[in-house]
C-alpha cells in the first residue's frame, strides 16, 4: 500500500511482508546460529586459550625471573660477606707477616750486633796480646839501653812488661 502525500509517497508494509521477513529472519538466524556460531565460539575460544596460556606463561616467566633475582641477590650477599671475610683474613694474614718480618729483623739486627760486639772484643783481645808482645820487646829494648845491659832472663822480662801494662792500665782509668 502506499500513500501519496504533496508528492511524496510513502509504502506501509503489509502484514504478510512483515511475518514473511520475519521468519526468514529467524531462518536465517537459526543458520547462522547453527554453522557460524560454533565456528566463531570455537575460533574464539581457540584464542581466548591462547591469550591465557601466553598470560600463564608470562606469569611463570615473571615468577622464573624473580626467583632468578632473588638467589643472585643472595649469591651476591654471600660473595660480599666471603669477599669481605677473604680481606680481613688477608689484612690479619699482612698484619702478622708483618709482625713476623718484623721480629725477624729485630733478632738478625741483635744477632748481628752481637757478632760484631764479639768480632769487636776479639779484635781487641788479639790486638792487645799483639801489643803486649810488641811493647813488651821495645821495653825490654828500652831498658837495656837505660840500663846499659840485654834483659836475658824471660821471667824478669816477663814481669817487668806485665808491671809496664799493669801501671799503663791503672793510668787510663
């Protein structure tokens, strides 16, 4: 049916152009409902699987690499602890290497002071026999000039040079 009005036409369905669309809307919405439902359901489900399964793998990444952080944070404490530990124990190590060198120097230095104290008072001891000896026999020499004759006896000239140094010694003091 349609209507004219000022020119312009209008069409007013029919009730059997409306139940007619109706159910070939319905007809092909029971199609689509039964082929391509399930299509796009599985299709869709298909992927909301695989989102979630990327979601659940990029979570036990997150937990993986977290884990992963925390024990090399741990590892990194201990191996500040052992490092610090290892420095101490080398700065105590030093400090009685040190110490050891130390006393070691201490006792050669006495050692050698010793020795030379030693070395010093035998070199004096066979410098005054030398000595002795020397000046025993210039002596002996001296007083045979003075008194005009030789010394012959070795125990007069023996007492005599001991008498000399005797008398020598009790003047430096």
């Amino acid at each position: 049916m349609t209507l004219a009005a000022d020119g312009i036409q209008l069409f007013i369905p029919q009730v059997y152009d409306i139940v007619w669309s109706l159910i070939i809307l319905v007809i092909v919405a029971v199609f689509f409902y039964k082929f391509f439902m399930p299509k796009f359901n599985a299709i869709f489900d298909e992927r909301a699987a695989r989102i979630e399964g990327n979601i659940a793998k990029a979570e036990q990444a997150k937990k993986d690499a977290d884990e992963a952080k925390a024990k090399y944070e741990a590892q990194l404490s201990t191996a500040r602890v052992e490092a610090a530990k290892i420095r101490d124990d080398a700065r105590a190590e030093a400090s009685h290497i040190i110490a050891d060198a130390r006393s070691r120097a201490e006792s050669d230095a006495a050692q050698i002071t010793a020795n030379a104290q030693r070395s010093i008072e035998s070199q004096h001891r066979q410098a005054m026999v030398s000595l002795k000896g020397e000046v025993g026999t210039l002596a002996a020499a001296l007083a045979g000039k003075i008194l005009g004759s030789k010394l012959e006896n070795a125990d007069v000239q023996s007492s005599m040079i001991d008498q000399m140094i005797d008398d020598l010694d009790s003047d430096k003091k």
